[in-house]
C-alpha cells in the first residue's frame, strides 16, 4: 500500500497520511478479502471491438405496474443484444433535482426504478456502467442534513471556503452562484454550490470524505459495475487563488481510486467525464498506467456536428490525426450524443470563435437551446441543448435524408479508436422535446424525454420507421465492427487526406486492415480503393473506386 500512502501525502501532508494511510490500507484490504473473484481479475482494459455502450436512464422506458428497470433490461434483450454489450445506467439513486444528478442516498437505487437485485440482473447479461456522482450531493442528503445540523463529521463533508480565500479566478460551468448561504445549527454558513444550490459541493480537503468517497466506488464495484463514471470529477479539489478546475490535486484523487481499484477489482475501469478543453480532458489517462482507462472524448461531438454543419471534415481530420494515447491500458469513450448537451468548451482552441457561433445560430434555428456559463468577459456558451438527429438536420428535412445524416455521423464515431457509446435518442432518432423544455425550464429536457414500452415496441415493429431503420443501420455497423480485429480498441488508426468533403479512416491490427469513408457533404463523392478491397457492410468485391452519395459511408476490408 505505498502508492496509497504516497498519494495521501501528496494531497494531505506527511503526518495527515501516516494518520490516515492505514485507515485507507484496512479499508481495502477487507474489501479485497471480502470480494476474492474481483480482485482476482486481470489488470487491464479487457476489452474487444464488440463492447459497445448504450447510454440511458433506468426509467428510459416503462410499462404500467412493472419496475422500470426490469422493462429496460426486455428492451436492450429484445432489441439491442448482442450488438450492445454494455448498458450505462445514468444515476439510479434517490435524487432530488438535475434528473438524477442531485443524489440524496448514494447507496440506494430508486424505488420508482426498482432495487439493487435488477441492477445485478442487467449486470449478469451487460456490461455495467454505474454513474459516481461524487463532485457533490443533494441539500436532502443525509449527509447534507448533518451538516445542517452541526453534527460530526457531517460538518466537515461541505466546503465553506474562508472570507479571505481568493475566488477571482474560479472556472465556472453555470451562470448561477458560486456560493450559497444555508441557515445551519451553527448559524448561518456560505458553501461550495458549483452546479446549483441544490447540489452542494464535498470537500475532499477532509480525508474522510475521501474515504468516503473510495468506499462508494468499491460498493459499487461489489454490485457489478465494470466501468464507474466520474461525473464531474473536474472540480472536486478547490485550492484559493486558483481555478479549481483540473488541478493536480484532482488528478492525485483519480489516481488514487485507481490504486485502490488495481487492488481490489483490476478489472473495474474508471471513466473520467471532463467537459473541458481537449488537453485538459486527456490528462485524466496520466501516463496510461496510474489514472483513468477511459476518457470521454468531448471533442468528438461538436466537431463532428461541426463537419456536417459546414460539408467539410477538414478540421475533424486535423483533430483526430492528433489523437494519441498513453498506453494499451487506455482508450477513449467516444460519443456523440448524450444525457446533456454538446459541449462547447472541448473545441476551445481548436474551432475558432465565430464557427463555434455559427453552430450556436444553427441550433438555435433548428428548435434547440444553449446553456451559457459565467466567463471573464461575461457570459459565455458552454453547450447546444438539443437532440443529435435535430443538431444535425434543419427542420422540415425529408425523413430518408435526416437518418442517413445520423447513419453517417455514427459511421465515424464507430470507426474511430476507443470504445463507442450511444445514446439512447440517438438510437431513436428522437427530436427535441420542446414541451419537456417548456413545463420544466430545463434546456437538457429536450434530450431527455421518457417512453412507454408500448411506443416503442410500436416504433420499433414498424419495419420503414424511423427508430427501426436507424437501429437496423447502427446494428449493421456494429457487427462489421465487433467481427473485425482492425477495430479493436488500441488497434493502430491513420487518419486519411480525401478533401474536404470525406473523412476517411485505416485502421490495422494483426495483419488485418480496414477502412472507413464518411462523405460529409450533400454531393456525391468519389472514393478511390486499393485492388482487392471488399465491402464489409455487404461482402462484395470493390472496384478501384466507389461513389458515395451525399452523407453516404464506406466499410471496406483491405488487402495485405
């Protein structure tokens, strides 16, 4: 346990670390000893290209007098396996705003959603992704309730920075208050509010709350969880005079659940969410051996909405070309829709200011939102809010051509190193639900409509209909991947020259060779091939070049 001791020195001192190392050590030893079959697992990201994410809400879909998530696991039976090899289950806790993100009982799962027993169900026949929401808690929580009260050690598990603490240069994600005053047993006391009064920030400048917190994920961990989702993990060390955004003290607190992980369950992978710039968000792999396996890639998105934006990939291709991991033992979650809305802040640096306004007019004109947050020459956009079949189709599209803009987009996505996730309305090609939007005042409403099973199956039944022809089209990528060693996770990746209109990809793995051609634009594009190359969507033999029609894409199988 040195490396435990090591990282606690680093974040608390020497004599704080001698005091509570061993507390640390004890805690996962009992839990390694309690859990044998976790700990005896591989250390590495055992992974294959047939594990695929679908990312949803356990109540994403439901019938009358069943538990919601029972309903789901018929859903992803019925219609996802085996295409779907994972399901990543947004917060299934009691929570009491921000659709699960505010979280009053972190050890409990919903009693509207069901209980743990269908967690561990859905866990015996997917992989399982568990949300962690541990930047912060419900002010319903317990352990927010405690503090209220004055009550040990709940009185130390929110942060109440000192008057003198310099907060000039805190990043902010929110154009709401940093601080938010709460009438306590103690009198009244200013805490840490990074996302909203009702999500008060801990303060993991307490040892406890950081054992605390490890405790949480080794739980989780127990109920089946393969990969945990840091939500928010950007922000959880706050040190004045600084941004409180990313800070090394953040990066020691990953590492530390990682140290902690490699010993008791080597094959749970950690999965950083950082909305934040492209170089920001990949430090979270550390040197590919002591921090997260997995990294959302926020770049993707927006830079891909951006490619079919303007039918041009030139700065999607530039991007990618530069992507670059650590090690083996790390790989990217890539995306492109998801519980919240686009972010903005990863193509800082890499779209110039006024295209990033000209994807905020786009999704404005196309019925979406946009969430600012508080900037230094004042308020600034953070995210589009809308659904991706919208963000990438105006309205009034013809029903043909708005799927295969969304096929297409997934194409890319699919073919890129990492592991892909979908979410479940992009699955559905689901416009934005403006009532949603409208009864709430919520803008991330409009991509987080529910269904009944019954529209679905209704949806899905029908062979033409959108959601049917769009699952067809995905599961079809899909199998060409999962059957491929090219599309491996860590398999090698070339990004290719095409012009502006394709953005094309080889990927190369164990002498087998594949590639991918997306045309982004609303013209036909011709795509030269080297002889011998077969089309992995059909089989068929490919001449020396192939015409793709507008938003068309290729999967090819190369010669040796």
């Amino acid at each position: 346990m040195v490396k435990l001791a090591e990282r606690l020195a680093f974040l608390y001192g020497p004599a704080a670390a001698e005091r509570w190392a061993p507390v640390f050590a004890e805690r996962v030893e009992r839990f390694a000893r309690a859990h044998p079959a976790l700990a005896r697992g591989a250390r590495a990201l055992a992974t294959t290209p047939a594990e695929v994410w679908l990312i949803t809400y356990g109540d994403q879909v439901t019938r009358e007098g069943e538990a919601p998530l029972a309903t789901l696991a018929r859903f992803v039976d019925r219609w996802l396996a085996p295409e779907f090899s994972g399901v990543h289950l947004l917060p299934i806790y009691p929570y009491s705003s921000d659709d699960g993100f505010s979280v009053i009982d972190y050890r409990a799962v919903d009693p509207r959603l069901g209980g743990w027993d269908h967690v561990r169900a859905l866990a015996e026949r997917y992989a399982l992704m568990l949300d962690a929401v541990i930047n912060h808690a419900s002010a319903e929580s317990a352990w927010f309730q405690g503090f209220l009260r004055c009550e040990e050690p709940y009185r130390r598990y929110f942060l109440e920075p000192p008057e003198d603490w310099d907060l000039s240069r805190v990043v902010r994600p929110r154009t709401t208050p940093l601080l938010t005053e709460f009438q306590t047993a103690c009198g009244p006391k200013r805490v840490w509010t990074t996302f909203s009064a009702d999500q008060v920030d801990l303060n993991y400048r307490e040892p406890e709350v950081l054992l605390e917190v490890l405790d949480l994920l080794l739980f989780y961990a127990a109920h089946g969880a393969r990969r945990l989702r840091l939500d928010a993990v950007g922000f959880v060390w706050k040190e004045p005079g600084t941004t409180c955004l990313n800070l090394p003290q953040t990066h020691e607190v990953v590492k530390l659940f990682r140290t902690a992980l490699d010993v008791t369950a080597p094959e749970v992978a950690l999965v950083t969410e950082t909305n934040v710039p492209h170089a920001e968000n990949v430090a979270y792999f550390g040197n590919g051996e002591d921090e997260a396996q997995l990294v959302y890639n926020f770049a993707l998105p927006p830079l891909v909405l951006h490619a079919f934006a303007r039918g041009d990939a030139r700065t999607l291709a530039r991007w990618a070309a530069g992507l670059e991991l650590p090690g083996p033992r790390a790989a990217f979650l890539n995306f492109l829709a998801s519980h919240d809305g686009i972010g903005l802040r990863p193509v800082e640096g890499i779209l110039p200011p006024e295209e990033v306004a000209f994807l905020v007019e786009r999704t404005l004109a196309h019925g979406g939102e946009v969430s600012y947050r508080d900037a230094p020459g004042g308020p600034a956009p953070y995210e589009l809010n809308t659904t991706w079949y919208d963000a990438l189709n105006p309205p009034g599209t013809p029903e043909a051509l708005g799927v295969r803009r969304l096929l297409a987009s997934h194409a890319i996505m699919l073919a890129l190193a990492g592991l892909p996730a979908v979410y479940v309305h992009a699955l559905f090609g689901t416009p934005n639900w403006r009532e949603g939007y409208e009864r709430s005042g919520e803008k991330r409403r409009l991509n987080r409509r529910k269904f009944r099973e019954a529209e679905v199956e209704a949806w899905l039944g029908q062979p033409r209909s959108r959601p049917r022809r769009i699952l067809e089209g995905l599961k079809r990528m899909l199998r060409a991947r999962a059957a491929h060693p090219a599309f491996h996770p860590a398999a090698a990746q070339e990004v290719l020259e095409l012009g502006p209109h394709l953005f094309g990809v080889d990927r190369a793995a164990r002498g087998a060779r594949a590639r991918v051609v997306v045309n982004v634009g609303p013209t036909p594009q011709r795509v030269p091939l080297p002889a011998g190359a077969t089309n992995l969507l059909g089989g068929e033999r490919l001449g020396a070049e192939v015409w793709l029609e507008p938003y068309g894409y290729l999967w090819a199988e190369l010669p040796d």
